[in-house]
C-alpha cells in the first residue's frame, strides 16, 4: 500500500459506495472488526475533507466504532472474489464468525493504528469527528422510513469522520 495526498484521488464515491461498496473497520490488529456498507458519503465538511458512515447499533462494528477513534473505509474493487468478501462481511456476525479467517482478509496496520487490507485497492483512514442518531420525527419524507423497523434492523448511529490518511495499492 501506498500512502497519497487525498487532493490526487479522481475517484468516483457514488459507484464505489453504491455499487462497489465498502468494508467499514474499527479497532486495532489485535481486536477488531469488520462489515460492509453500501451508505455514505465523501465531501468537505468545517474545511476538512470527511467521510460519512452509517452504522446500525445492533451491529457488532459499531461497538469497535465506539471504542476507537479511528475508523477505516476499505474499497476492494468489482472483482467476483472481492464481492464474496463483501457478502460474507455484510452477512455475517463478528460475534459468531471469524470474518478474517473466513474470506481469507489479510489484515495490514495503518499509519493511525487501526487495520486495513492487503486486498484493498483503496482506504480512508478516519478519525471520528461527530456522531448523532437517525431519528424517525426528523424525517422530511415519510418514506425513507421503510428502510427501518422489522428485518432492516434499528435506526442508524450517523458518523462524520476526518479523512486522516489514504492508502492506494501499488
């Protein structure tokens, strides 16, 4: 992996969240954990260039995101290997399954001491800057409610995270 200036990157944040995705990691070699997402943002925010992540309470990453200051956006590319790697992080619990061992993830330190992947075609390296919840009486359109409730799950904990470092393959 290479480190780059975040000025340098051309990339396309619409597709790769929407359509590539991403895996969402928190903690540190020793103890972490992962999970895809397909919701988020990249912009700039109070002069600081920031990601926005979306994380459901009930899931086990969330408690990592809570514990550490850093949080990881990994994007892994379209590849068919790649995406079985993101069903299985998006499917599967890290409290009943070692996602590492199971999608063979090579786990790599970053500059800030959280972990990242070999696989990795790109990472944000993020250090949390704010955190609310989504709340049903804030929403404009009644709509958007149908994403919560029954089998989606719980109301999201809303993360905006200064984009610290970035890390290109070589």
């Amino acid at each position: 992996m290479k480190k780059v200036d975040i000025k340098t990157l051309n990339e396309n944040f619409i597709e790769a969240i929407g359509k590539e995705w991403m895996l969402i990691a928190s903690g540190n070699r020793d103890h972490f954990n992962v999970m895809t997402a397909s919701w988020g943002c990249v912009g700039w925010l109070w002069n600081k260039p920031v990601a926005v992540i979306f994380v459901r309470p009930e899931r086990f990453t969330h408690d990592f995101i809570e514990d550490n200051a850093v949080v990881t956006l990994s994007f892994l590319g379209k590849d068919p290997d790649m995406r079985s790697i993101y069903n299985l992080c998006g499917s599967k619990s890290g409290r009943e399954c070692d996602k590492v061992k199971a999608t063979e993830l090579m786990p790599v330190d970053t500059e800030c001491g959280s972990v990242t992947f070999k696989q990795a075609r790109l990472t944000l390296e993020c250090e949390k800057l704010y955190k609310d919840n989504i709340k049903p009486e804030c929403f404009l359109n009644p709509e958007i409610s149908k994403w919560y409730g029954g089998s989606h799950g719980g109301y999201h904990d809303a993360y905006i995270l200064e984009i610290k470092n970035v890390y290109v393959s070589q």
